[in-house]
C-alpha cells in the first residue's frame, strides 16, 4: 500500500491569525509524534491569514486515527470560531 498525503489549506478570521498559528504550532508537535505519520509540516502561506499543512501518512487508517485524536480535538476546540469557514482538505493522488 502506498503513502497517503494531504494537504490542508486553513484560513483565519480577519484579526486571528496568531491564535490559529499558535494552535497549529501545537498541534505539529503532538502530530509528528503519531503512529504512522511520516512528515507533517505547517506553512504561512502568501495570501493573508492562510495556513496549509502538508502530510505524509502510512497509510489511510493512520489518517483516520489522526483526525480523531484528543490533540486534534482540542486544536479544533481551541481554534474556535477563529478560522474564516472550513479548512480545505485534500487527499492526493500521485498522476506519475
């Protein structure tokens, strides 16, 4: 079974931009530390208040497991109202 990657793009509210960074400072630590997860890397992308992570998974169940963890949980909880509308998941798909 081949590695699974992800790529997630997270906007902030106009004015939190530092909490979301922070909590997803947080959250990159806890994550890497994860069974099955080979690279998570957080970036400050060049339009305003946005956040992208990209990932690496063994594999889909490891994902699975990721998205329900606590730390995951309470990153959502602490983000709050915070994000601008719903992060942009996408799972990809090498073509070559």
């Amino acid at each position: 079974m081949s590695e699974l990657r992800v790529v997630a793009v997270l906007t902030a509210r106009s004015g939190s931009a530092d909490v979301i960074r922070d909590v997803l400072l947080a959250l990159v630590t806890a994550t890497r530390e994860e069974e099955g997860c080979i690279s998570y890397e957080l970036f400050a992308s060049d339009a305003p208040d946005t956040f992208v992570t990209v990932e690496t998974w063994r594999d889909a169940a490891d994902l699975d497991s990721h998205l329900a963890s606590p730390h995951l949980a309470a990153a959502i909880k602490a983000t709050g109202d915070h994000f601008a509308g719903q992060p942009a998941i996408h799972q990809l798909t090498p073509l070559s």
